[in-house]
C-alpha cells in the first residue's frame, strides 16, 4: 500500500539516494546532482515536496512549486520533480504521487497543473496522460544529451474541469 505524505527533514537522505539511483539523461536535462549535495534548499522545501512510502519505507517524491514568482501566474503550479526508486517502481507509487499532486494543487487554489517531460520519456508521458495531462507545446531539440538533440514536452492538466 502507497501512503502520501509531506516530506520531512529527516527524509533527506532517502530522497538524496533516490536522486542518485534515477538521475539519467533520459530523465533530466540537468548534470546528476553532486555526490552530498542537500536535497532541500530554496526550490525544494519539506512544504512542497510530497512524499510516497510503501511499508514505511521512502519510495519516491514529487515537488510542486510556483514556477514564475508572478501574482499574474499565481493559479498555475508545476510538478517539478518525480522520482520513484527502481525498487519500488510498478507498485503505483508514482500514480499516487500525481493524484495527491493534482489534489495538493487544488487545495492551495491551483486552476492548472503543468509540468515538463523529456521527449523519450515514454514511461513517464504515459502515466502523466493516464493522470489526465495533455500535451501543450513540444520544444524541438530543446537539450543536447547524450549528443543527442531531445525535445521537452510541455504537458499540463485544467483543474477547472474535472
């Protein structure tokens, strides 16, 4: 059974470790975060980071955040992140972690959920569409990986119609 919750300080190290066994190039633009570096800071904050745990156990995360700091973009929050641990992908963690995100967004006002997929990342595209995201736009050979050029998919979900 997957139990969501806010993550804790104490979750850090756990949510440092998912990090490490899932950070590829075929999952984020962004270089794999240094060996140490804290997970929390300023974009992630125990507050915005929802925690999944099966049996006890950290099993993966999401973290929602105001991207554009503006009162005209205030409606519109973003799954920054997701993460399961390979070992406890398949057990509907990560489905789990979106419903509580588009719930968690409901609650604090939110009219749309967005967030952003790498083109290849059919695993995570197909959950998000199961979740109720569309496609919104496809930036074209947005990031050069791997010495690839891979498009960023921009999805989101209305959460004034459902």
């Amino acid at each position: 059974m997957v139990e969501v919750r806010f993550a804790r300080l104490e979750d850090e190290a756990a949510l440092r470790k998912i990090d490490t066994l899932t950070w590829t190039a075929d999952v984020s633009p962004a270089p794999t975060p240094p060996g140490g570096a804290p997970f929390f800071g300023d974009r992630s904050r125990p507050a915005d980071v929802l925690v999944a745990e099966i049996d006890g156990v950290v099993a993966g995360y999401a973290v929602l955040s105001q991207d554009i700091p503006l009162a005209s973009h205030a409606h519109v929050l973003e799954v920054r992140g997701l993460a399961v641990d390979p070992a406890y992908q398949r057990h509907g963690a990560g489905r789990r972690l979106m419903e509580a995100s588009v719930a968690e967004a409901r609650r604090r006002g939110a009219r749309k959920l967005s967030l952003r997929v790498l083109g290849p990342n059919a695993k995570a595209r197909q959950l998000y569409e199961s979740c109720g995201f569309v496609v919104e736009g496809i930036l074209r050979g947005e990031f050069l990986l791997d010495g690839q050029y891979v498009d960023d998919v921009l999805m989101a979900r209305n959460l004034t119609t459902d």
